[in-house]
C-alpha cells in the first residue's frame, strides 16, 4: 500500500500542473477516508505541457502552495504522493507464462510467477512508474483472482506497465528536493484523476477517464479494478486559449476569459446575433475592440476540441480499448469545464459523457471541489486505498502460511 506520511501521520498530496499546482494535506478518518485539513494553491509558473521547464519559478510556486496549505493545517510535512503530468507515458502489456505437469497449480508456481516479475521489473528500469497485476490466466482463461488448486496446461500472470521518460522523472525529484521534500510515489495524473472521478463499480464494470489540462489531456482505461492503460497527449487548454488569441487577434488574458465566459464546443442558433468585443491585442487601454459574432469564437473552440477526442479514440481504437473501457466517457480537469464539452464527446465517442468532479475525500473547500482538482484528490486516494491485486494476495497468503519450517514442508508437499 502506497501511503505518503508526515511524521504527524498526515497524509499530503501534489499536483503539479501547467496552469496551477495544488496541495492538499488529510488526516484519514476513521473509515480511512481522507479528510482535508490544508488546501494550497495557486497559478503555475516555470511548466510546460506538464514537465518542468524552468526549476526556479517552479520551486516558487511548488513552495507557496505547500506553505499555504501547511499554514491553514498547521502542520509541516516532509513527504508528499506527486502526480508527473508530463513524460509521455506509455502503457504495455506484458504476460508470464509457467507450463504446468500434472499437478494443481501451488504455492511453488506462484512464487515462480512472481520471481519471474521481479525480474522483469528489473530488467525494465527506472522508466518504469507503475506496475500493476492484472490477473491470473490458466489456459484460456484470463482475470482469475487465486488460481491455486486449479488444473491446466499453463499457468500466467498479466501485468501492465507504465513507462515514462526519465528525464521528466528526474526533473520531478530535483524540483522536490528543491523544496525540502521527499517523494513517497509518483502517479501518472490520469490514474490519479481516475480514482476520484470513478466509483468503485465504475472502475469493476469497465470506465475510461479523459483529464483535460491546460498543458496535456491524459486518458485512463479502468476494467476489473484495476487501470489498464493510460496514455497522454500534448494538447490541452493553454491550446485552445492560444488558438483563440491568433484567430482573433487579441492577448492571452483576454482569450482566456472569452473561453472562460463565452466559449463553448457545440454551436447553437443564436451565436451568429450574439456580438462579442474583443480587444485588439497591444492596445493597453483596451480602447481599441473588434466586434465578433459569438459563431466565430466557438468555430475557433471547437476544431481543437474535435482533433483531442479524435486522437484518444483512435489510440483506444487501436489497442482494442473501445469496449473495454465501458459504455459512458468521465471528463475530468481544469479544461473539461467548457460549456457543452461533454455533448462534444458524447458525439465523438458515440456513448455518454460526462463531467466528474472529485468524491472519496471530505473537507475539501466550494472552491476545490471541482474537476480541476480530481488529480490531487485522487492523489490522497492513492495514498490510502489498499492496493489489492491477484498477486499479492496470493503472495500474502503464502507468507502467513507459515515460518521457514512451514514453507519447507509445503515445498516438500508441492514436489515429493
């Protein structure tokens, strides 16, 4: 289990993201569910596309952001779960495979299964961010929980990896270390979004998550429990306010708030009568405005919109994902809370839509409460959900079998 502790026995979450960076610090209540007691956060500097790209003014806003948060808790914390938005991870699927004799399958092919693993893992490095069981297989048949005692010709283990550049990993702990902080985990953001975004069943039933920032959209395959893939790509919000400050010559603060007020990803037969004053860009005293239908605003909005889903259904349509992932699209992040964009998707993926804000976690403040801030509340989640998988449950099992002389005697058992 992944737990990111103060000596206080606080748990603190960090999201470090291209338009603003966040840090919640909970205690875990009773239940285990975390509750905020330190909420920082403030506009970003120093990040683009998700990876850092200027260490100091990163450090400053990492810095203010945690002393806010550690102000209003009253608590200092050294360690910290972080969310890498940047890096391009990837996902791959890998399965080992241990033919099988006569005998049911036991503890031995088990260990086997998992040394195999620790090789593997070795073998892959430090690129290597996530690993997760998936499940057993015996024969054709895929996702078992424990399989000892089963019969088959073949005994497997599906893992999924999450691979990512090693550089925006290492940037990642110097801008920590910076700020006298230790990285418990690193999670990719849109597993993290995921687990607040997402119900229990959801997850088990097969769900895919789109976090949209301002510097990337990530997406996440959740099935059986467990993420099954991730990916990310280099667009996002900041892009859409981009294409908006060009395609209407005005600055980038005002792009953003014609978005922010006015955008949307769907047109509607009113924009053409709706006139909107935009000022030319260089005029300081804002004297100077074009006066355009709202039609052109959206038909600047909505093609970069379209090109996003369109790359992340191709991708899920290539590896096999469509179905896989579930029958409705959660939107999450910063970017998501355009108007109509979840219309948009539900055209492009020919399913439902919809926007999801954080839940799971308790004490978070009216302004914190929305999908900008799934990452860093999943980041909590993260830190206290016991990670269960196939493996280490089976693992577990065996070790409480017994001492040195019980597992000799269940060696002896499983060969003679």
């Amino acid at each position: 289990m992944a737990r990111s502790k103060t000596r206080s026995g606080l748990i603190a979450a960090l999201d470090i993201g291209t338009s603003k960076v966040c840090c919640f610090i909970a205690r875990p209540d009773r239940s285990g569910q975390p509750k905020i007691i330190g909420i920082g956060h403030n506009m970003s500097k120093g990040l683009q596309s998700g990876s850092i790209a200027n260490l100091d003014a990163a450090q400053e806003v990492v810095l203010a952001a945690v002393n806010a948060a550690e102000k209003m808790a009253g608590q200092t914390i050294e360690t910290v779960i972080v969310n890498l938005s940047g890096g391009r991870p990837e996902s791959e699927t890998h399965t080992i495979e241990l033919p099988l004799g006569s005998r049911p399958i036991g503890n031995l092919e088990i260990r086997k299964l998992n040394d195999q693993k620790d090789a593997l893992l070795r073998q892959a490095g430090d690129e290597l961010i996530h690993t997760v069981p998936l499940g057993f297989r015996v024969d054709q048949s895929v996702g078992l929980g424990d399989p000892r005692g089963m019969y088959g010709s073949v005994v497997g283990l599906d893992l999924h990896f999450v691979r990512t550049q090693i550089a925006a990993l290492r940037n990642l702990e110097t801008l920590l270390a910076r700020c006298h902080l230790e990285i418990e985990e690193t999670v990719v953001t849109p597993l993290a979004s995921g687990l607040s975004a997402l119900t229990p069943d959801q997850r088990e039933l097969g769900a895919t998550v789109i976090d949209m920032g301002a510097g990337t959209t990530s997406v996440a395959v959740f099935h059986g429990g467990q993420v099954i893939y991730t990916a990310s790509f280099p667009v996002g919000g900041a892009h859409v306010t981009r294409d908006i400050a060009y395609g209407l010559n005005t600055s980038l603060s005002h792009a953003e708030r014609l978005k922010t007020l006015h955008g949307s990803a769907l047109t509607s037969p009113s924009d053409d009568q709706e006139i909107l004053a935009v000022p030319v860009i260089g005029d300081e005293d804002d004297a100077n405005v074009n006066h355009v239908p709202r039609s052109m605003l959206i038909n600047i909005i909505k093609p970069r919109l379209e090109e996003t889903f369109e790359l992340i259904r191709d991708q899920l349509e290539e590896n096999g994902l469509s179905q896989i992932g579930g029958r409705s699209i959660m939107l999450t992040g910063g970017a998501s809370q355009l108007n109509a964009i979840a219309d948009l998707a539900g055209q492009m993926f020919e399913r439902p839509a919809t926007i999801a804000s954080p839940h799971g976690v308790t004490g978070m403040a009216q302004a914190t409460s929305g999908p900008a801030f799934s990452a860093c509340a999943g980041l909590l989640l993260r830190a206290v959900e016991q990670q269960n998988d196939p493996l280490s449950e089976a693992m577990n099992h065996i070790r409480q079998s017994g001492g040195r002389f019980g597992r000799l005697g269940a060696w002896l058992k499983e060969n003679f």
